[in-house]
C-alpha cells in the first residue's frame, strides 16, 4: 500500500528546494508537490497529460487557456493536456499538489 501525509511531502519538498518535487509514480498517475515564492515566476509550458491542481497554501491567480480565475486553499484546478496555463500574481507562497494522468511524460513524443 501507499499512503502519503502531506505535511511529510510538503517538509520533504522544502528541504530539497526544488519547484517540483515527484511522489509517486504508476503508468497511469503520476503525483507531486510543485511549490512557487510569493512574487515568483511559473516557468510551466504545456504538458502532454492532463492535470489536476489541489492547492495545499498560498494565494495567487491561476490562466488557463486564456481564463483567470482566483485560487488559494482547497481549489482544485483541472487543465487539459495541451493547454496554455500558469500561475501568476502569487500574494503567497504558492504550495500545491499536482496529479498527471497518465503519468507526466508518459505521453511525450505521441502523435
């Protein structure tokens, strides 16, 4: 079995410092926390593999295919593989949980 506690995953990305940091991994799922400073810059381009965003901290604006919507904790956010999207105007450290399905960059390279 897995079984994740997300203030351990939220303590473990911090300690390596990195933007995204993977959990869990299966053909069809992948799971990570991704995690961008107050004021910061989201370098995402489209991904092969549709998403879903959980927002664990933090407050910001989030554009997905050209519409905006307000997110802080407990949005949850769905973006379609392909699509334009970024965080943006983040007032908080922005802290969220992000779902690949299929796994990210299981799709890369398909027609």
């Amino acid at each position: 079995m897995d079984a994740f506690q997300i203030s351990e995953l939220i303590a473990e990305a911090e300690r390596g410092g990195r933007a995204w940091t993977e959990f869990f991994r299966a053909p069809a799922l992948s799971l990570g926390i991704y995690r961008l400073p107050a004021g910061g810059t989201d370098p995402q381009t489209p991904h092969t593999e549709d998403e879903i965003y959980y927002v664990l901290r933090g407050r910001a604006r989030a554009r997905v295919s050209g519409e905006e919507c307000e997110i802080g904790p407990g949005t949850l956010l769905y973006v379609p593989a392909g699509a334009e999207h970024r965080f943006h105007s983040i007032r908080e450290d922005l802290t969220l949980m992000v779902a690949f399905a299929p796994a990210e960059g299981a799709q890369a390279g398909c027609d």
